[in-house]
C-alpha cells in the first residue's frame, strides 16, 4: 500500500506565459510548460517513463512532442480536476513500479482557440438528450440549478456569494502574474453584467490561454533534483453524475463528499492542521461547497466563514491565494494551477506565501459536480 509521502513532486512550472498566448498552439503550451519543469529538475525527455494529459490531446502526442518513450500513460479525462487524478494515478503507478519519473502537462488555449475544438453535448449522449433542448448550455447555465436550492435552503444572499469573488481578488492583487488585481467591493460585483441569474461576470471564471506540468518520482530521490521536493500524504478522486440536473443532493456534491475526506483520511491529518487551501473556483460557490463537503466547517456555515474573513490574507485558513480561477486564469480546465500554487506554497515560493505553511490541500472539480480529485501536499516528510 502506498505511504504517506513516499511519492514527491519534484518538478513544478507554468507556460513562460499565461492570460492571451495567440502565438502558441494548445501542444506547444503543454511543451513549454513541460519543459520549464524539465529545466528546472535537470531532467531529459530520456530520463520520463510516464506521461498523463488529458485531451483533446492524447499522451500518445504529448510523448512523441517532447521526444519521451513511456513505460506507463494515463489519459484519464474528467474535466478540469483529471490532473488531480493524474497526480494520485502517477503515484501509485511508481509505487507499483511501473514507472519511475513521470510527467503531468497540461496546455489550453482557452482564450485564443489556437487548435481549439469546441466541446458542446453530443446529441445521443444524455446531456444533449435531457438538458440541452431544455436551453441550458454551458456552465454559466448549468451550474446555477444547484445553486438556486443552496441559497434556499442555507439563506446564502447575493452579498454572500459575491464576497468570495472579493476575497479571491485580495488574493490575486499580491500576485504580478493574476490577469485581474485591481480591489473589488461587494457592489462592484453585484452591479457588473449579468450573465444567468444568479452569476454575474465577477462571478464567473476567467478564460485565459496557459499550460502547465508536474513531474513526479518517489521521495527517496528528491535529493538528487536542485528543487525543493513537496510531498504527497494523500489523494482522493469520485464521479457522480454528467447531468447536474440529476445530483442527489444540490446542496452537497457527492462526489466533493467521498473525495476529500478520502484523502484527507490517507493523508492522516485533522482539518485543522490544514495551513493552505486551494478549492477550484470556476464560480463562486464553488468554494463554499468544497468547505462545507469537505468537512472543514458545518454545512451552511461557509457563507459565514467567508464573511469573517477566515480565507482572506490573514485569516487562519488562507484559501486560493494564487486568486483563484476567479483572478488569477482559467484556461477551460483549472485544476493544474490549483495544484501549482499548492507545491509554490510548500516550496515556500508564491507570491502571496502563507509564513509557515506546512500542509496544502487542493481540491477540484470536473464538469458541473460530475466529478472531483483531491491533494494533500506537504513541505515535511512523514
């Protein structure tokens, strides 16, 4: 069985740029930010065993870019929270010996659609059969069912859900890579447009082009790489269901549910120990779910944590301090820069460094709580 911090991320980095990068191909993000992790571990496309990426491009294209000739890939698509997948598959892939160096990319080009395809529903897939011709299209219109009976039934207003928006964006003003720093107050984000009732612009994700990557190997080797090693404790993945109009309960994601404490329980840790969080916030209530199904306060009680200012710099659990998918870039799919500015904080690197951090969990979404992978990081080995 795999150990506490037995596995150890090693190489972590962002493409050279990330906001509106028309000159680069969605391959060529994954590249560079491939090669910027390379670069900074010393590694050679010879020296990865194991490639993971989630389309539209396929490991197959990804190694033979790059020049690498794998033992082990993984293709696993979930939407945005597959490289937290990614992570904990790598992981018990080199555990079971499979692999010994293995490298996670990811590369979207969101914004300018450079060999973008669009991703509407098929038409015989259920989403296209029982949402679609119903008019809900896309996330902005999909992910406020749930969140309509959330508000209902744990008196969440629109002040409440425009705080995060807020504090998100405290977060971002210490970040000189956020594509949006300027300060926003409760009334700016409640007065910008309107996009599907309740989310308006602030509210929403940002779409932006960048890339990033991982590369993972067990820890007994971290003292071979240049770069400070930030450990594994413990992972967690689940799915639900592709069609949010059919999740058990719009109050509490499921998946969010068996994930989190998942990894949370391998990890061996109390929530309390938590120094760094990091909840994929696609939208603003997304936060407030991973609090709550996460257990790291009661449910309805995330509006009210919020509010008191427990996320914000300063506050005792500092949350999504790169500035979020919300501030800081949203590609289409955001969990590989939740992940990077958890391993910035371990390695004690990030902009806005929470002093003495010690354990970062990172949690993610994929589609509309269809799915959900979760990370504990720690700076210190078990």
């Amino acid at each position: 069985m795999l150990s506490r911090g037995e596995i150890a991320i090693v190489g972590a980095a962002e493409s050279t740029r990330i906001g509106a990068v028309p000159e680069m191909s969605q391959i060529m993000l994954h590249a560079d930010a491939a090669l910027n992790a390379m670069a900074e571990t010393g590694l050679k496309p010879a020296d990865i065993d194991g490639v993971a990426c989630v389309g539209p491009m396929m490991p197959q294209q990804i190694a033979h870019y790059l020049g690498i000739t794998p033992k082990w890939v993984d293709g696993t698509g979930v939407g945005g929270c597959s490289f937290m997948l990614h992570v904990r598959h790598a992981a018990a892939a080199i555990h079971a010996g499979y692999a010994n160096t293995i490298l996670i990319t990811h590369g979207e080009s969101g914004k300018s659609r450079i060999n973008a395809t669009p991703r509407p529903p098929e038409p015989e897939s259920l989403n296209g059969q029982f949402e679609a011709p119903f008019g809900p299209f896309g996330p902005p219109t999909l992910f406020p069912i749930p969140v309509l009976r959330y508000m209902k039934t744990y008196g969440v207003t629109h002040e409440d859900l425009a705080m995060v928006s807020v504090v998100t964006r405290e977060w971002a003003g210490k970040n000189p890579r956020a594509m949006f720093r300027d300060p926003i107050t409760v009334d700016d984000v409640l007065n910008s447009r309107m996009i599907a009732y309740p989310f308006r612009i602030l509210q929403c994700c940002l779409v932006t082009d960048g890339g990033g990557a991982l590369i993972l190997t067990k820890s007994d080797r971290a003292k071979d790489f240049p770069t400070k090693p930030v450990y594994i404790l413990g992972t967690g993945e689940s799915v639900e269901t592709t069609m949010v109009s059919q999740m058990k309960d719009f109050t509490s994601s499921s998946a969010f549910r068996v994930a989190g404490p998942t990894a949370i329980e391998a990890a061996g840790i109390d929530r309390k120990d938590v120094d760094h969080l990091m909840i994929y916030d696609a939208f603003a209530h997304l936060p407030m779910y991973g609090l709550e199904d996460l257990g790291f306060v009661r449910r309805g009680e995330a509006k009210d944590f919020i509010r008191e200012g427990h996320t914000r710099p300063g506050g005792k659990l500092p949350l999504n301090t790169n500035g979020g998918g919300l501030s800081y870039t949203h590609t289409g799919m955001y969990g590989m820069f939740a992940l990077q500015e958890s391993v910035r904080q371990m390695r004690g690197t990030a902009p806005a460094q929470v002093p003495g951090a010690k354990i970062s969990v990172c949690h993610g979404v994929g589609g509309m709580f269809s799915a959900s992978g979760t990370v504990v990081f720690s700076n210190e080995r078990p």
